[in-house]
C-alpha cells in the first residue's frame, strides 16, 4: 500500500482523528507560576488591521550573531517509526530566534508549544497554544522564553509577557476550518528579534514543497525529548520539553483539503514549530506544525499536520 493511499484513506476521518496534544499540564519554571500578570488582549484574523508586520517576510540576522545550519554544536508522532531528532543545542542563528511558549489555563493549569520569532517583538505558534480547543477558553498567562536549552536561556530576564494575541480561530467552526487556521501571532512585550533574530517566511506552492523531499527543518519543545538515559544525552538533566528537538531531511509529503501533510517527527509541546527551508542560504518558515493523524484502533501515528503560511502575506498586506 503506498503512502499516498494510506495519507488519501485516513485523511478521510480527519475531523475525529487531529490530535493537538498541546493542551497537557506540565512542569513550569517557578517564575512563569508567581508572576501576577494582565491577560493579553485577543483579537480575531479579521480585526487585525492595527497589527503590523513586516512587507517583505525577510529574515533578520543580527550582527554580532553567528549562523549555522547545524542546530547541535555538540558535534511524539513519528510517521516513518523511526525517530532522526537530535537536540537543539545551538545559541547561533537561526536556532537563538525558536522558543518555547509558556501558558497558563484559567484553570491554573500550564502547558508549553513551541514559538518562531518573526519580528523584533512578534512570536508566531498554534491558535491551539493559546486558546482551548475544547472549551473555547482564553490562555490567562503566556510567556516566549526564547532560545531554552536544558531549561536554561541566554539570559535570564529575557522571558517575556505576551501583551496581545492575533489568532486565525477561536474553534467555533467546523474541525477542518479550525484546521486550516490554527495559528496565532503573540505580541511580546520586548523585541527580543533584535537580539536573538527572527525568520522570514516564504509562501511556496505546495507543489513545490511536495516536489522537494527531504529538504526542510523541523524544531519543536516535543513533550517527549529528549530522553537523558539515551547515550550522549546524559547532559541534558532539565526534563522533558526544556530541550527542543531539531530534525533535519523531512519533508512535505501531501496536501488534502488545504492542509499539508508531513512526516517530520512531533510530539505535544512540538505544536507551533516551524517547518523551515533555506532559500539561498536564508532560512524561511515554509509550514507551521499544529497536528498529527493517528489510526486510532492501533494509535500508530500515519501523518502530520500543517498549516500552511500565506496569511502572514494577507497580514502584511493589511488584511
């Protein structure tokens, strides 16, 4: 049976086979738990004209940062059942500009996505990172902790509130429209791109994206990874998700229904994280991570899901 049947056959059942996964209570650093804070403001697609961003979706590199397209200086759906991540260890360009999101529930529960600078002070994630799939509910509390390896930063004091949430739904249409625009630009309280960078993106076909496997970046703060038992990885004592997977060599391996496939591996926490090419020698999100398709009488995991990047274009062009 070729992949393609098997992509064609279970995206059939999508509507009760998307699993977010990023809606699970985890472990926060104690600051991000003592922190009286103001909820951001939330704003739909649609009443976003205030909110801007760069024309060009270029990349910015600042100065004094290096670049490298290796994202370990050391020298969970996983589609293809094999698993080819390594740790994100690298504090050069373009890995300083990924991060993870920290959120707190009304409920006081926390839970973590991953999050890609896209301007000095703009994160882009899930919608599903920061409002409640379920119950529809706002995230009271949300962070950007840019650049986390082994839950340690750069510097400290970087963690920074996001002020105003800009989302593509609220999960009050049908489970294929939330799909489509499951995605949220956080507005952070410091332009943290101008120390750490940010990505550009690029709107390509996905004919072009599905005619040029093996060739993208995946970096997700999988809720799995890393594991400290697992040789070499014995260093990285922080837990689960306080280290982000990088994977390099996946690819886009379909479109149905305006939502593109992949077999880049993810797990919950992975959620937000950017699928990434490098276009003469710049690197560009291309696809947002959001979903995995699981058979659920096995709960082998078949595909992964993205959203694809052209509403930045309709945001920098004013809606």
């Amino acid at each position: 049976m070729t992949n393609k049947h098997i992509y064609k056959q279970f995206f059939a059942g999508i509507i009760g086979a998307i699993t977010l996964g990023a809606w699970v209570s985890v472990h926060a650093q104690a600051q991000t738990e003592t922190q009286q804070i103001k909820p951001p403001k939330f704003s739909k697609f649609q009443e976003a004209s205030q909110f801007k961003l760069p024309a060009n979706g270029k990349p910015f590199k600042p100065s004094d940062l290096n670049q490298s397209k290796k994202a370990d200086e050391a020298n969970r759906g996983i589609p293809t059942g094999r698993d080819y991540r390594i740790p994100m260890t690298s504090r050069k360009y373009p890995w300083s500009s990924i991060g993870r999101v920290q959120g707190t529930t009304t409920d006081a529960k926390s839970y973590h996505c991953t999050g890609t600078l896209i301007d000095d002070d703009i994160v882009l994630t899930n919608a599903h990172c920061v409002i409640d799939p379920d119950t529809h509910k706002l995230s009271q509390k949300i962070l950007f902790m840019p650049n986390v390896i082994n839950g340690v930063m750069q510097d400290k004091t970087d963690v920074v509130l996001v002020e105003q949430v800009v989302y593509g739904t609220d999960f009050t249409d049908d489970k294929l429209t939330n799909q489509i625009n499951d995605w949220a630009l956080l507005k952070i309280n410091q332009p943290l791109g101008r120390k750490y960078g940010h990505l550009g993106w690029k709107s390509l076909r996905s004919s072009t994206l599905i005619n040029n496997p093996k060739t993208l970046s995946f970096v997700g703060y999988s809720g799995d990874f890393p594991n400290p038992k697992k040789k070499g990885y014995e260093d990285l004592t922080a837990g689960t998700g306080w280290t982000a997977s990088f994977e390099t060599g996946c690819s886009i391996v379909g479109e149905e229904s305006g939502v593109l496939l992949h077999n880049c591996a993810t797990a919950g926490g992975s959620s937000g994280g950017p699928l990434i090419a490098w276009v003469g020698e710049q690197p560009y999100i291309v696809a947002l991570n959001n979903a995995e398709i699981k058979n659920l009488e096995t709960n082998q995991d078949i595909t992964n899901l993205a959203v694809k990047i052209d509403f930045l274009d309709k945001l920098a062009a004013g809606n």
